[in-house]
C-alpha cells in the first residue's frame, strides 16, 4: 500500500496528512501560525515560520504514521512522494544565495497595494490584463505585491536586477526550502495568480512584466501541476525525534510530485477533472471552482478565469470565485469580538436562537471580493434591534458565509447559461467549515441544489496528494483516482425559493451599505 505525504500551507495553519493509496488519512498533524497586522490593511506572515511549522508538522504526521503503521507490521519505506499545496497569491521574495527572505511574507489579503492598481485601472489596463491572465486588477493578487516589495525594500531592485532574489509564492518557497535551494520552480495554478502569467500561451508574459517593472530573472520555472520538480533532501527529516518518537533518518528518497495552489487542488481533491463540476472551499475565504476543460471562458458577471490543476502539459481552466472573509469570521468572533472561546463553539451558539433575527453581517474586512469587487468596502452588521443578541450575531455571522459563496454561484450560473452550458445541478464542499452543518444546510437551501460533502473534506490536501501520485505511478490516470471519490452527507434544500429569494434580497441590500462610503 503506497503511501503519500501532502504539505498543506494555509493562511491560518500549516498542516501535514499522510494520506494511503485509497485516499484515507493515516496521520496528520497541524500548527497554526501567527498573523502580522503592521498597519490597517496590511497583512504579513514570517517566511521561515511558514517553512518550519511545514517541516515540523511533516515530522510530526511522519512519526504518527510510523507508529500507527508499526502496529500493523509496517513502516514508512511505503512513502512514494510528496504532494504540495499553498495558500495562493501571497508574495515572498528571498536571497538566492542564504534563502533568507528581504521581508515578510505579503498575504492574499494585504490590501496596501490598491492605490498602485487604481492608477493600472485609471491607465486602461484592466481588458489588457483580463485577456491575458483571466484575472482583474486587484491587491489580492501576486504581481502588484512583488512590486511593491522590490521598491520598498532597501537594495531589493537593484539586487533583483542582478539576479541575487528569488520570488515565489508560498509553493516555490517550501519546494526550494525541501530541495536545499537547489530547485526554483512554480505549477501553473500557482502561476496563474501573479498577474504576470499568460495563460493562454502558458509563460510568464513580457508585457505584464514590464508593466509590473518584475525582472524575469527573479521568477520561478513554471510546470505542470503533476510533475517530478525534485527530491526532498534527506536534511528536512535529520534532526533527531524527540524522546520516545520514531526516527525519520531512514526515510526513503522522496520526490515532490505534485503542487497546487490550494483551490485548484482542492477540486482535484474533489475529482473536478472535467467541465461542469464545481465545489466550494470553505477555509479561511471561500473559494468556488467550476472546471472548464480545456476552455478559458471570459466571465462578464465578475468571475475570475484560472489555470485549474493540471495533470499533464494539456492545458485546464476553471471560472472562480473568491471570497476573501469565510470561516476567518468565525476567528474574528473569538479573537475580535470574543463572543467565543474556540471556533468550535460558534455552531452551538448560532443554534441557540433559531434564526439571525433579521441581522445581516456582511464580513468586508478586506474589502468585497468575488462578484463584487469592491476594495474599499468595509465590514457591516445591520438589522440590529434591542433584542439581537450575540448569538443572533453568531449565526449571521455563519450565514455571511453562505450568502457570498450563493452570490458567486449565482454568477457562476450566469455565466454558464451566457455560454450555453448547464447550469450547476450539485455543489461539492470541502475545507475546515463544511463540517458545520447548520451552514451546509443554509447554504442548500440558498442555493436550491443539494451540497455534497465528500467523506474526506481535507481535498486541498487529498489534491496534492493525487497529483504526486499521478507523476510517481501510484495512480495510472485521473480516472482512476475520480473512483475514489466518496460524498458522506448530502443537504438538500427545504426552503421555498420566494424566501431563499427574500433572503438574498436582504443580503444584496446590506451589501449595498457596507460598500456606500
């Protein structure tokens, strides 16, 4: 039984799962790291933190799955490969010569960028740049960051100009942390999110570099997201067990053979490998993929076009949609409003009233992403009585969740019947919050369609994980991999959709205040 190791770096955690040949998780272990807020808007993550609490969750899950499999007469020589997954878009730039980063790490979420995009949108760019990378003109995304880093670090243009820093997002950083520095190198989803990738010829795009003043020589080689990008060095694993733990040092060779940015592993994770299937993460944003093959559709209701993971050279698309503040509500609750304890407790709480008691909580934080595009907006809680309560707030915060994720499949629809496709009869969920079940059943009965919840919901990982194996022969093909798949609950909707209607209406409405300034 052939076994694989995902690295899954997120914005909240860094997490590892040693996953079987069957898709079923043998060990895992998970540490959440800190958050750095510099300035309102900014939002920044230590590099070398997100590399060691990689490493060391690895260790971790690879000394519980070397005693879970010592029961059974076992060990790790079973490892065939490892199989990466990041948080997308945000930004590191590094010595080439020590690794050491110039700076923190500048996260999805950072908005310090916007007045650099407002004047790109005020020169005309944004059809030059929707054209060629399927993307708008946003902070959220790569290339207006790295900019940014190498004007305002000291020494950082001139030291890129002559080759001396590296860029990558979050996957570049842990492959040439895993390889000693010896490979720098990126998949296409990841590429897809810079703002400086072409995905229709599927290279780094002159023009947009030249734009984005990027010199060429600090970008990564870009491949397939199912490929052999190199061997982990025996080093990552030497540092010794602590007491009573296995010892890793006899660990097999391992190749990284897979990386993706988190979505677009995730709907591999939820065997999306043709068009017309969607899902829905619901990690610390939302994020919804619909695949469609080997088609880059033009959204004209504020979809995002995207390279979705790609098991070989033949070139893959999805729409997207991409909500910037999703389960990080549920963290706000504990750590801003400290309505909570643990995140654990905010479904309990919420099933306390039996509804939000015509509060609305529309979680704009970071600005609207997905359809809405609107940077400037900020967060908003109407509907407010002197009988709301917490809990009341608790559970509008819960729905916040599921009223942006139907705004984007909405669009998403609109879309879709404009290119006389089908509309999306199911929607596969997975991440951190689709466990809640009072949201996955509001989320259904918004929608009108039945969410599917796999049996395995960590598919941003099981994704990676299918594309490391697909290029070290553990899996012989997508197909056989789409076999795997397993739904564990399926929520149908019980709303009349003249109220599920009603209640978007309210949600638009509340939406049109947190975005009047």
């Amino acid at each position: 039984m052939a076994l694989i190791l995902a690295l899954d770096q997120g914005t909240s955690s860094s997490r590892s799962i040693v996953f079987d040949e069957q898709g079923r998780i043998v060990a895992s272990a998970q540490q959440e790291i800190p958050q750095h807020y510099p300035q309102p808007g900014w939002v920044e993550h230590d590099p070398m933190t997100l590399w060691t609490s990689q490493r060391d969750t690895a260790r971790r899950a690879l000394q519980q799955a070397a005693e879970a499999l010592a029961r059974e007469g076992r060990g790790l020589a079973e490892l065939r490969a490892i199989g990466v997954t990041n948080q997308r878009e945000t930004t590191v730039l590094w010595r080439r010569d020590t690794g050491q980063p110039v700076a923190r790490a500048i996260v999805w979420q950072d908005r310090r960028t916007e007045a650099q995009c407002a004047r790109w949108r005020e020169a005309g760019l944004e059809g030059l740049i929707r054209r060629k990378t399927g993307l708008v003109i946003d902070p959220y995304f790569s290339g207006s960051k790295l900019q940014w880093l190498l004007d305002h670090v000291d020494g950082a243009r001139e030291a890129a100009e002559r080759g001396e820093l590296a860029f990558g997002t979050v996957d570049s950083w842990l492959l040439w942390n895993l390889t000693g520095g010896r490979v720098h190198a990126t998949d296409v989803s990841n590429a897809s999110r810079t703002l400086l990738f072409n995905i229709h010829t599927g290279d780094w795009d002159d023009e947009l570099l030249a734009l984005m003043q990027v010199p060429r020589s600090v970008l990564p080689q870009v491949r397939p997201s199912s490929h052999l990008f190199g061997e982990a060095l025996p080093s990552v694993w030497d540092d010794g067990p602590p007491t009573g733990q296995p010892d890793l040092a006899g660990l097999p060779a391992l190749q990284i053979g897979g990386m993706a940015g988190d979505q677009q592993a995730a709907l591999f994770g939820q065997a999306g490998f043709e068009a017309g299937l969607a899902k829905n993460t619901y990690g610390t944003g939302c994020f919804m993929l619909m695949h469609t093959g080997t088609q880059a559709p033009t959204s004209t209701n504020g979809l995002l076009t995207t390279a979705a993971a790609q098991p070989d050279a033949t070139a893959a698309y999805a729409l997207e949609g991409s909500v910037f503040i999703g389960g990080a509500v549920v963290q706000w609750l504990r750590d801003g409003l400290h309505a909570i304890q643990a995140a654990s407790q905010v479904q309990s709480l919420a099933e306390s009233v039996p509804d939000a008691g015509g509060v609305v909580f529309v979680p704009a934080f970071t600005g609207l992403g997905a359809p809405y595009w609107h940077s400037e907006a900020r967060g908003a809680i109407v509907g407010l009585t002197r009988g709301s309560t917490v809990a009341h707030i608790a559970r509008a915060a819960l729905e916040s969740i599921a009223f942006q994720s139907t705004a984007l499949l909405q669009a998403m629809g609109r879309d879709v019947i404009a290119s006389g496709g089908r509309p999306v009869t199911e929607l596969r969920v997975d991440g951190g919050a689709c466990v809640n079940d009072l949201l996955m059943q509001f989320q259904a009965d918004l929608l009108g369609i039945p969410v599917v919840r796999p049996r395995v919901v960590e598919t941003t990982a099981l994704g990676a994980a299918y594309l490391a194996g697909l290029a070290t022969g553990v899996y012989a093909n997508p197909q056989a991999i789409a076999r795997l798949w397993q739904a564990d609950r399926t929520f149908y909707p019980t709303l009349s959709r003249e109220r599920a209607d009603e209640l978007m209406a309210r949600w638009e409405r509340a939406v049109r205040q947190a975005t009047t300034s």
